[in-house]
C-alpha cells in the first residue's frame, strides 16, 4: 500500500526557492517515506515528535520537515 503525499503551500514555495540539491533530496526521501512510513525510519532520518501522535520529523541537512501519517 502507498501513501499519498500532500503538502502545505508554505512547504511547496520553500521547495522551489531552495538549492535543486535539497529539493532532489526531499522528494527522494519522500518516496521511501510514501512506500512505507514505519520501515522507512530505518532508511532515511526519521524521529517521531515527543507529545505528538503520528508526527514525525524528517531531518534533510539542516532543514527539517515534519509530516503525520
């Protein structure tokens, strides 16, 4: 089963004035993120937010996302 992203505009904007590096990256991770999002915190960097339920943090160089499931 695959997950379907979606995504605030704030993060959209973010993603198309930032480095194509980071971008690639994000987008990248959230593909493995889509196919599985509890195996995938073994391959990619993954931390579930303390005093949240079904937060995570996705951590891509000095920049972090945080996304639910």
């Amino acid at each position: 089963m695959t997950y379907q992203i979606g995504m605030d505009k704030s993060v959209t904007k973010f993603l198309k004035s930032c480095d194509k590096h980071i971008s690639k990256a994000f987008f990248n991770k959230a593909k493995t993120i889509a196919a599985d999002p509890l195996l995938s915190q073994w391959k990619v960097d993954i931390t579930p937010l303390i005093g949240y339920k079904d937060f995570y943090r996705l951590r891509i160089w000095s920049y972090r996302f945080i996304y639910s499931i």
